[in-house]
C-alpha cells in the first residue's frame, strides 16, 4: 500500500467538533468530536472516494494520481489544539 499526503483544512462547529475538506479530494467533508477523530475520518473517507473511483471507471483527484513507492519521506502540517 503506497501513501500520500493531502491538505485538509479543518474548523471548529458552533455545536462543538470540527468539519474537515480537502481542496485535493473534491467531496471530501468529515466531522467529528475533535481534531483527531476528525483527521482520521477523513483519512478513511479520502481512501474510500479512491476506491469508489476505481470501481466506478471515475477519475482519481489529481492529487492521488501517480504514487510512486519509492518516493522520498515528506513533511506533514497537522493541527496542534491550544489551551
């Protein structure tokens, strides 16, 4: 299994929680009780638009075509929540 990173950008709800989307995954949007859960949702969910695409013939988002196994390590930006 190969990796990538995607952006996503994540705010807070009024009621509590947070919502994240990606500009990379169009159709990406995931919501949970905090930052963590939130980013890991829409892990799960990127990885699911991508296998939704294969098996339906869709095109993949530009951002997750052309993995290369072998590439090199790569910097994450992750959301660090403040007191």
């Amino acid at each position: 299994m190969s990796e990538i990173t995607i952006h996503l950008h994540l705010e807070p709800l009024e009621e509590g929680g947070y919502v994240a989307t990606s500009p990379d995954v169009p159709g990406l949007v995931a919501q949970g009780r905090n930052m963590t859960e939130t980013v890991e949702i829409a892990q799960g969910l990127a990885r699911k638009i991508v296998e939704s695409c294969i098996e339906h013939g869709d095109p993949i988002p530009p951002a997750l075509v052309g993995l290369e196994p072998d590439k090199p390590a790569v910097d994450l930006r992750v959301p660090v929540g403040m007191p």
